[in-house]
C-alpha cells in the first residue's frame, strides 16, 4: 500500500531529523558545559559553595536533556506502532 509507504518514510525521516538535531544539540551543550566548568574552576575567587553549584546545574541540565531525548524516542515508536497497526505495515501490498 503506497499510503504506508508515505507515512513509515515520513516517520523515519522526522525521526532522523530530530536524532541528527538533538545530536548536534546536545554536542553544544557538553562544550559549553566543559567551557563552563573549566571557567569556574580557575575562579579561584569564586566560593566553593558556587562551583559545586554551578557543577549540579549542568549535571541537571544533562539529565533533563537525556530524559526528553527518552520521551521523544518513545513517542516515535508509538507513533511508528500506530501506524503499524493502522495500516498493516506487515502486509505486502
């Protein structure tokens, strides 16, 4: 069936997209994280209070980077049985 076909590819593409964006993303976001760490690091004036802060705020940030990634990965693969199931992707049509 040519509709499954369309839907499977469109999923599929949507899925790379977001795979190869949150990639890229999360690539930015580890760089600056280390830019980050090194900078309070060497701010010897700074509290150590404020770096073990600064440090759990970016731990935070990964974790809740992680946990959506998680979530959107999951959606995709309800999605993807959904359509399965709606469609019978299993047939040969």
């Amino acid at each position: 069936m040519e509709q499954t076909k369309v839907v499977t590819d469109m999923i599929a593409f949507q899925k790379t997209a977001f795979t190869n964006s949150f990639q890229a993303m999360a690539l930015v976001q580890d760089q600056i994280g280390q830019v980050a760490h090194t900078t309070v690091k060497q701010a010897h004036w700074l509290p150590a209070e404020s770096r073990r802060a600064v440090d759990q705020w970016l731990d935070a940030c990964k974790g809740g980077r992680e946990s959506y990634k998680r979530y959107v990965d999951d959606g995709y693969q309800r999605l993807e049985a959904y359509f399965a199931d709606s469609f019978g992707a299993g047939s040969d049509s």
